[in-house]
C-alpha cells in the first residue's frame, strides 16, 4: 500500500463511500470486487489512492450483506480508516448504508465504486481540493464517439453534439452537506451519484474532471486483462 500523502497546504476531513455490493451477474455470479487483478482483489486497487491521501479520515465499504458479515481478513485488516457494512440490492442503497456509516464531522465525501481499480491518486486529490471549494466533481472524460439518443426499439431520435458530453466515472466528490441531503431528499436510484445532487440542490455547481479513459471499469470478465495491462503500464499510483 502506497504511503499516505496528500496536497500541499491543503486541509479538510474527507469521508470515502465505496459500494461494492453488487451480485456479479455479468460476472457469472462472481463477486467482481473479489477477483484477483496483478495478484490483488479488484477491491484493493480500488481502494489505494484513498488509502494514500492523510485527507481521508474514514473509508465505508457497502458488502453484500452475507460477504459483510464475514469479510475478508485482508480488507479488515488493511487500514484502520476501514468500516465495513451490508449494502442493498440497488448501488443506490449501497450507497445511502455506507454514507449513514461515515462520521458526522466531514467536510467533503466521495464515492467511488469497487469496480474502478485504476483510479489514481492524483485523480482523488483533483475532485477533494474542488469539492472542498464548495462544488462537487465528477470523474471522468469528454466522449469522443458520436452518441445516439434512441427510443425502446433503439430507432434514433436524436444525434446531440459530443461536444457537449462527458462520459461520468468515480470518484465523484460533493460537500458532505449536499450528498447527505440528497440521499436523503431523492428516493428514487440512480447510477450517477451527481444527478441525485443536482436534482436536489440544482444551484450548485458540479464541474466534470478528466480523468482520462484509463479510468476503466471492471464489468465483465473480458474487463480484467485490459485492465492489468493499463495497470502494467502506468507508474506508481501516488505523487
């Protein structure tokens, strides 16, 4: 695990919501966050750039209920910062548990999810230091393919200019006051925790964050190899 760092002349208590309950289905029923990517859970990767920055004061992990109650020791016993609690059946549910477990004196919180394990620690200490300026920021980079809105059938309906869109990733990182209110406000689910935040407090102001498409996210298993190789190639994952 890569030592604890954070920005210079920067300060803020920051709270991690990491949902990792989900099923595997399109993983053949296998827990994602548990399979092994460079000899390491996806889960871990997962969580090292947080686990490198003195900023995060507290990390809830959201388990399927029956993982949560017996976790593995690696993660118990990787940081102290570590929480673990039963997610939902839903990310959103995940979410809202592993919020409700972060201490109440945070200035900002991100939520990433278990199966990005290549978000960098240059990434997280970006979306903290605007979060803690007051707007949220979302991960993530411009689309470079032409996008089609379609109907049900999948006619096209639209052709919107990708000019003006970005593909969202995680971490996405909010005042705690602001995600906290709209997890609490917005009942509804949703994949994208900035568009609970919008809904609920629409005048403040998100900003995206390019992380680049290295960002990748472990969906299936064809995921995985990609995902070593980008993880081969790439430096040390802190300063």
């Amino acid at each position: 695990m890569s030592p604890r760092r954070t920005a210079p002349n920067s300060r803020g208590r920051v709270g991690v919501a990491i949902p990792a309950a989900g099923s595997g289905v399109r993983m053949g029923g296998v827990r994602k966050v548990f399979l092994e990517l460079a000899g390491r859970p996806v889960l871990e990767h997962a969580l090292e750039a947080f686990l490198a920055e003195e900023r995060v004061v507290s990390v809830v992990i959201a388990l399927a209920p029956d993982d949560a109650a017996s976790p593995p020791d690696w993660l118990t016993s990787l940081d102290p910062r570590i929480v673990v609690v039963a997610g939902g059946d839903t990310r959103s549910q995940s979410v809202r548990a592993a919020i409700a477990a972060l201490p109440d004196d945070l200035d900002v919180i991100a939520v990433h999810d278990a199966a990005r394990p290549l978000v960098e620690w240059a990434l997280v200490v970006r979306c903290v230091d605007l979060a803690l300026g007051g707007v949220g920021a979302v991960a993530g980079c411009p689309a470079v393919d032409t996008m089609k809105v379609v109907d049900v059938d999948g006619a096209v309906l639209d052709t919107p200019d990708r000019a003006t869109l970005w593909h969202a990733h995680t971490p996405q990182v909010f005042p705690a006051a602001a995600l906290r209110a709209a997890y609490e406000a917005v009942t509804g689910e949703g994949t994208d925790d900035a568009a609970l935040v919008e809904r609920c407090d629409p005048n403040l102001k998100v900003m995206m964050v390019d992380g680049g498409p290295g960002n990748l996210k472990v969906t299936r298993l064809v995921d995985l190899p990609l995902a070593e190789a980008l993880l081969a190639r790439r430096p040390r994952n802190g300063p």
